[in-house]
C-alpha cells in the first residue's frame, strides 16, 4: 500500500512538472505572438511603402535632388518623406518593427535621409525643435553604421 508521504511526493512532483510544461508552452506562444507581431509590422511598413501620395513624394525630392534645387521649408512632399521615416524610426527604436526590414531595403531610406537632411535642419532651426526628424536620424545611423557601404 502507497503512504500518504509517497501521494504527497508523486503530487507534488507532477504540480511540478505541470508548472514546467505551462511555462514552456507560454513561452512559445508568446514567441509566436512576437512574431506574428513583427510579420504584421513588416506588412504595414511595405504597404505604406506603396501608397500613391509616398510614391508621388519620393519621386518629387529625387527630380528635385537631380536638379540641384533646395527642398523649401513649405515642401509638403519633403515633409511627408521626413514623417513618414520618423514614425517607422520610431517605431524601430522602441522594437515594434525589426530593424532587418531596414537593414535588407536601407538603400533608399539612406539616400532619402541624405537628400533631406538639410530640410530637417532648416525645419529644427525654423522652429527651434531638435526633434524634427530625430527617429528619421537615428534609424539613418543606424543603417549606415551596419552597413558602411551603402
């Protein structure tokens, strides 16, 4: 016949071994939701990508960087380029988007960084905001600095 001290030992052996499997099984779906998270990220940053009025904007600083004109400070497209980096810097930064879809496609991101820069400059001096921009920077030097050939 078992004793009540072999029961409380078979018990607590198996709460144990529970415990362990709830655990592990946590952290996978936790796992999953992370990455379902970021594949979600990823989707909205390509989609927002190929909207009309961001295509229209990046074609407009390119003609106006080949042309050796300055962006004005009242450029609306030139603005929509820098808020548009800044919110997925951001958005980077804080780790809702993974920084492999930057450090995979940064070409263009770079080179609108550089053809706008001097535009983020005007705009922080203009309104005495050091901020303009500022994940539109980061997520620039972070790319750069991975990847020093681009």
């Amino acid at each position: 016949m078992i004793d009540s001290i072999t029961i409380n030992a078979v018990a607590g052996f198996l709460a144990a071994l529970f415990a362990i499997l709830s655990f592990f099984s946590a952290r996978q779906i936790q796992k999953n939701t992370d990455r379902r998270n970021d594949f979600i990220a990823v989707h909205q940053y390509m989609k927002a990508l190929e909207q009309r009025s961001f295509i229209d904007a990046r074609a407009h600083v390119y003609k106006l960087a080949e042309s050796g004109q300055p962006l004005t400070k009242e450029d609306k497209n030139a603005s929509l380029i820098v808020n548009f980096y800044h919110h997925w810097g951001l958005l980077a930064q804080k780790g809702y988007l993974p920084m492999w879809v930057f450090e995979e496609a940064g070409h263009g991101m770079v080179r609108m960084y550089e053809m706008t820069e001097t535009y983020i400059e005007t705009l922080r001096k203009l309104h005495h905001d050091n901020t303009y921009g500022c994940y539109f920077e980061w997520l620039y030097k972070q790319i750069v600095r991975k990847n020093p050939s681009i």
